[in-house]
C-alpha cells in the first residue's frame, strides 16, 4: 500500500515538475519588514489549494494545506520544492522527480469527498531530494540538491524561482502554491536527504537505480 502511495505521489509530483499550475496562481505577499502572514493560493479550474499560512514562513513551521473542488477520495501526496528551471530530476517509484523536492512518502493524503485538509512542516536549506541515487545529469541527487534550496538562491529568485507547496492526487489534480520566508530566515536542514527517512531511503535507493 505504501508503495502504491508513493508511486502515486511521485506521478503527481513530477507532473507539477518545477513550474507553476496550468492557470497563474495567486501570488503571495512580499515578505517585506514588519512581515504580516498571509495565506497563499493556487486556483485550476474548479479545483483550489491554499497553504496557511503562506508568507512570513520560518523552518519547521506547519501550515495547513486545505484544498475544494478536487476529485473525490483520491489518493495524493504533498511535497515541498524549488521550482528554479532546468534542475536535475531523479527518479522515484519509475517518476522523474525535482531534486529539490522533499520525499513524497513523507506526506501522503487523501482528499475526503472534493475536499483537502492536512498539515505539512516546512523546511528551509536544503529540502531534496526526493530520493538517493543517480539523477538525470548524471550526479548523485544528494549533490545536485544542495544547489536547490529553499528559499531559492538569489540568483534562482531573479530568475522567477519561487519556493511552492505542491499537491497532486491520483486523478491528475496537480496545483503548486508558492509561499515565501521572513528575510533573512535561517535555515534548519543543511543536509542533502533530510526527509528521507531509513525505510523510505532504502525503498527510494531500489527505485532510483
């Protein structure tokens, strides 16, 4: 069962890749001084996922991820990623996946009727990869993630690179919510892998090749 749900979550995950939804979300407030938080928003069609709050994020924060209008008692997952373009992506349960993304075994859910509510831990440093082993350019994805961080690199920012929530479920719901930090916010992962855990490590290892 658990990998029924991570094959499904990476599938989601990698639909969403490192762009935005199909339709321009709602973009969160500048995390300017004093900063005051907001929730963020993401709107496809019917479906809406929001991240609570949104802006003025700090590391280990939980916000809460509720989303309407989503396909019924559909399987998912939730994950965290940079979403710079042109990142390595390393492969999980047979799915291309960011390296910057965290383990999508980390947070599986189920939207109960049409509806999402779950909660989720924000990470800031380095928040991937998804899955150990060797990724598309050819590194070791431990690496490469160390080059995706969140919040983005300066460079990535001027870029258009935001730090996003992403959902996705099994019946192809795919939305990612960008959300900002507080400046000048600490980082509290500064190791490659930090949401692997040793089950999922060793299951992602098999996957990854």
């Amino acid at each position: 069962m658990k990998l029924a749900l991570l094959a499904i979550a990476a599938a989601s995950l990698a639909a969403c890749g490192s762009s935005s939804a199909s339709k321009p979300p709602v973009k969160p407030t500048s995390t300017t001084m004093p900063c005051v938080a907001q929730s963020a928003t993401t709107t496809d069609g019917t479906a809406q996922v929001t991240v609570a709050p949104g802006t003025c994020l700090k590391g280990k924060q939980t916000v809460t991820v509720t989303g309407t209008g989503l396909a019924s008692n559909s399987p998912g997952g939730i994950a965290e990623c940079n979403s710079a373009a042109g990142q390595p992506t390393v492969a999980v349960a047979g799915n291309q996946v960011p390296v910057s993304c965290t383990d999508p075994m980390a947070q599986t859910v189920e939207t109960s009727g049409s509806s999402l509510e779950a909660v989720f831990t924000v990470i800031t440093g380095i928040t991937g990869p998804p899955a150990s082993g060797t990724d598309s350019a050819g590194r070791p994805s431990m690496r490469d993630a160390t080059g995706y961080p969140c919040p983005p690199t300066r460079a990535q920012t001027r870029a258009g690179a935001t730090c996003n929530i992403n959902f996705g479920d099994a019946s192809g719901n795919q939305l990612s919510v960008p959300v900002s930090f507080v400046p000048g916010v600490r980082s509290t992962s500064r190791k490659a892998g930090s949401t692997l855990g040793s089950s999922s490590s060793s299951q992602l290892g098999g996957l990854s090749g």
